[in-house]
C-alpha cells in the first residue's frame, strides 16, 4: 500500500494548487513567443486540416519531422510530450489486441500507426502553437480575427481569477473537512474514502457557486461602468487595443521556410 | 402570478457566462489532473463534471450557461494547461453545448427532482452519443480504406463503446445525476437574486425563448458545415496525391529542380532569421 500513501501526497490540495499555478503562469522565452500570434494562428490552421487529408507516407513522415524539430525549438514541457506520446502508442496497442482477438492479423496496425503519425502532427502542431503563446497576445489575435470580445476577455479574465477561485475552493473543502468527521475505516477498496471525498468535492460547490455568482455581478458592473459591451462592438476601441501587434520581418521570413519546407516534401513525393 | 417571460439584459447574459466558465472551467482542470485507473481494457475515469454547467443551464439562461462552460473548458482545461487541441476542440465545444442546453431545456420546474433527474441524463447522454459518433467518423475519415482492414471496424466499434459504457455509467450517475438532484433544488431561488433575475418557473420560462430562429439556423448551418468536411474526405478528396500535368511532359527533372530551389530559398530564409535572431538579442542585453 506504498503507492497509496505517494498517492495521497500527490494529490493532496496545496500540491494541486500549486502545480496547476506553476502549469497556467509560466511560458518559457523561445523562438516562437517573439512571432506574431496572428502569423501563428494563420500557420496553425494549415497544419491543423490538411494532415487530415494527407494518405502519402513520405508527405506524413516529413511533416512528422518538421513537427518534432519545431517542438525541440519551442521547448515545450516534457510532461505534456509523455502524457501525447503514451496516448498515441497506448492506442494501438489496444486496438491491436483487440483485433487479435476478433480473429483478424495485425494488418490493422499498419492504418492505425498511419493515422497515429497523422495525429502526432496535428497535435504537435498545436503544443508548439499554444504552449508559447502569450495568452493576453492570444486573446488580442483572435479579437483582430473578429472572434467576440466576450471570449477574449474570458481569456484574460481566467488567468487574473485563478489563483482567487483555487484559493477559495480550498477553504471551503477545508472548511468541510474541519465540521465533518471522517470515516475510520477505509473500507474495502478505499471506498468509504473515496465516497467520503467525492461528497465533499459535491457539497463543496454549493457555497461555491453563491460565491462566483456575486463575484461574477460585482465583475460584470465593474465591466459596464468601464463601457465594456459599448467597447466592445467600437471598430475604432478595437483598433487602438490591438495596435500594438505587429509582425516583423521575422514572422515573414518564418512563413516563408515554411512554404519552401511544404513545397519540398510534396515534390519528393511526387518523385518516390 | 408574473405571466411576463423572463427578460435577460446584456449584462445577465454576461453574468451568467462568466459564472458558469469559472466555476465548470475550475473544475475541469481537477478532471484533467485526475489519474484514470486501468481495469484491463476498461480504463475509469472521470469525464468531466458535468453537472455544474447542467444545474446552472436547469438554474439560469440555458445557451449562456452552456456557451460559458465549453468556454470555460478551452480556457481552462485545455489553454492554460497547455494542451489545447486546436481544431479538435471546436467540435467539443459545439456538441457539449448541445448537449447542456438540451439538458437546461427540459426542466420547466428546478423544484421537481424527477424534471432534474430526466435533464441531467438527456443533456450529458446526449452530449456523450453524438461525441462517440464523431469518434468514430474520424477514424473512419483518418485511416485509408478503412473497409478494406479486418477487424478494424469491430474494433473501433468495441473500443468507442466501451469508452461510452463507462463514461455514461461512472460520470453519468456519480457526477451528473447525484449531484445535480443535491444542488438544483437547493440552489433555486437562492443564486438568481444574487444575478438580479427571477427564478424559473414554467409560467416564465419558454422553450421558445430559447431555441429562436436565429439559433436554428446557426444550428443547421453548423452542423451542414461538419457534414460536408465528412462529405469532402468520403468523395476521396486527397491532397498528397496531386500530380500535375507537367510531371509527364518534362518528367522528375522539373521537380528536382523545384525542390532545389525550395532547399536554396531555406537555406538562405535561414541565413537571414540567424542574423536577424542575432540583433534582437543585442537589442535585448
């Protein structure tokens, strides 16, 4: 029952909190973060649809590559790198017995690592893209693209109430935790434990959302006294809020590897 | 009696969405963090806590409590934890919301628990079949001759089930139904003062508030939208294998000299972001 006891120190609240804090405020400098997030956003849609209807072998494999060395160039988290590539492999693997057991060979994982190379790009794509992206610059982007500025304050504003809302989340169930009594015995499983935890976790949303709710009045009057929602539709308010982005002769020079790299791997496999 | 439908002004709306991506936003993160436990092929875990956008959707303005808590998902769950899946997401988004706003729709009464009960199932059942359903269509659209492979369709077909099974009997029940049946009705009449409405009755809440003619059509349009990409890949529409007319009038050579240029165009592109990379640092120390 080792792991049970590292189990609970893993999860316990304050680790949680922190790991969750230390995840959501830090972005590491790295070539990516100096681009245009507009640039990135427009070079992000390409790599997020058309692996999709790509079949070709050396095309996926070249993209692959790119892929990996843009992650390596934007530094992103190991964590997140595990977590993606034990959800790829651990794909296969099942529908591999699976198939076995049906009857059929393992022909099968031939189309399914295909489509797990094709999902790796997509997917790389995107870590790359979003783990270095500033959110406020993310935020302001998709203002310019004309995305309602309800989500892109949702953005900021997530990111500002975080820390306020763990916090208070935290009081309540410690709070809970203090008036109730915990069970004695652990039952078989942990399951008095479990059930235990699991009707705090419930309970403790009940105060919880009161709270938001009246939070969430005093941030939206706060909001309408500032002119958001009459702001917020001004071509003009927008204008002067998203001046600041950009882009600069190295977002271009960016796009440009990009084409001559695409160009590259689809005449080698016109080619083999 | 009030017999005036409920009225919702600007900022209400924008009261509700706020309250309901927080609050289901935070939740999601613990959902992410949560570790799943292997029971064979049966892999327990818990989906998401479904029944904090469904109380607020039974509570309050069903399409606002349920576009703030896919909101909230994406900001929360995905973005700041740095695993947002881009494109992929867009499509939980939509089917999440259709499932939540279905959910808030049934319940005319919150005091009734059989009403919240029936919501609670409908919205996160529905939400859960049409998610299996792209599930499947994707690897369908993914993997080439998908027919052709035996076995691969039982597969797909057991695996996606199994994950529906235990998603609708573990989420469905523990964190869907059970605690929307423990806080709806206590929650009614207490937090909609706190926003400054009134609470839900059946004489004040219509259906066709709701679903007006404008939310049809977006609906329609969108789900026309997620038809024809399925549509675009059945009619073997496929870009890799694109090959020009001028590859069998001038043969590999043109192309070899195409991909010469391309590797010239990188190589200087890459000159130049090293110089360029080089200046900026000076500008920064």
């Amino acid at each position: 029952m080792e792991w049970v006891k590292k189990l609970e120190n893993k999860l316990s609240l304050e680790y949680i909190k922190q790991e969750l804090l230390r995840t959501a405020f830090s972005t590491e400098k790295s070539f990516f973060t100096q681009l245009d997030p507009r640039i990135l956003l427009a070079w992000y849609s390409y790599f997020a649809i058309v692996p999709w209807f790509i079949y070709e072998h050396v095309t996926l494999v070249g993209y692959l590559l790119f892929m990996i060395l843009l992650t390596i160039i934007a530094r992103v988290s190991p964590l997140i790198l595990t977590v993606l590539s034990i959800g790829l492999a651990g794909e296969i693997l099942l529908l591999g017995f699976i198939a076995l057991f049906f009857g059929g060979d393992l022909s099968i994982v031939a189309p399914m690592f295909w489509l797990s190379i094709k999902l790796a790009v997509i997917s790389l794509a995107s870590v790359t893209v979003f783990s270095s992206i500033n959110p406020e610059k993310f935020s302001d982007a998709l203002l310019r693209f004309g995305v309602p500025a309800q989500f892109s304050f949702s953005v900021a504003y997530a990111y500002r109430i975080l820390p306020t809302l763990l916090e208070e989340f935290q009081q309540i169930i410690l709070s809970y935790r203090l008036r109730g009594l915990a069970p004695s015995k652990n039952g078989v499983l942990y399951f008095r434990k479990i059930y235990y935890y699991i009707m705090i976790l419930i309970k403790s949303f009940y105060p919880l959302i009161l709270n938001s709710a009246k939070r969430s009045r005093t941030t939206v009057e706060a909001l309408e006294i500032k002119g958001f929602s009459y702001a917020a539709k001004d071509k003009r308010v927008l204008k002067m809020k998203t001046s600041y982005l950009q882009t600069s002769q190295m977002d271009w020079l960016f796009l440009l590897l990009t084409v001559c790299y695409v160009v590259i791997v689809h005449g080698l496999q016109l080619i083999f | 009696m009030l017999k005036k439908p409920a009225t919702f002004t600007q900022s209400q709306k924008m009261m509700i969405f706020i309250l309901s991506m927080s609050l289901y936003g935070l939740s999601n993160m613990f959902t992410e963090l949560i570790p799943s436990v292997q029971l064979g092929p049966i892999e327990l875990q818990i989906d998401c806590f479904a029944f904090i956008p469904l109380a607020l959707c039974m509570l309050f303005h069903p399409f606002y409590a349920a576009i703030g808590a896919a909101t909230g998902e994406i900001i929360f769950g995905e973005l700041m934890l740095g695993q947002f899946g881009g494109i992929g997401e867009i499509e939980k988004f939509i089917l999440f919301s259709i499932g939540m706003i279905v959910g808030g729709l049934v319940v005319r009464n919150p005091k009734k628990k059989a009403q919240v009960a029936l919501g609670a199932i409908l919205g996160y059942g529905l939400f859960l079949v049409l998610s299996t359903i792209v599930d499947i269509l994707k690897i369908v659209i993914g993997v080439e001759e998908f027919e052709a492979v035996p076995g691969l369709a039982e597969s797909i077909f057991i695996v996606e089930g199994v994950e529906f099974l235990t998603d609708f009997l573990l989420t469905g029940t523990l964190f869907t139904v059970l605690p929307a049946l423990y806080l709806v009705p206590r929650l009614y009449g207490k937090v909609e003062p706190l926003l400054g409405l009134k609470p839900r009755t059946a004489a004040n809440f219509r259906v066709s508030d709701v679903i007006t003619l404008k939310f049809i059509s977006v609906s329609a349009l969108l789900s026309l939208g997620a038809l024809g990409i399925a549509l675009l890949s059945e009619l073997d529409f496929n870009l890799g294998s694109w090959e020009p007319e001028f590859v069998d009038t001038y043969g590999n050579g043109v192309i070899w000299g195409v991909i010469g240029v391309a590797i010239l165009c990188v190589c200087i592109t890459l000159w130049l972001m090293m110089k360029k990379g080089k200046e900026n640092s000076h500008d920064l120390s």
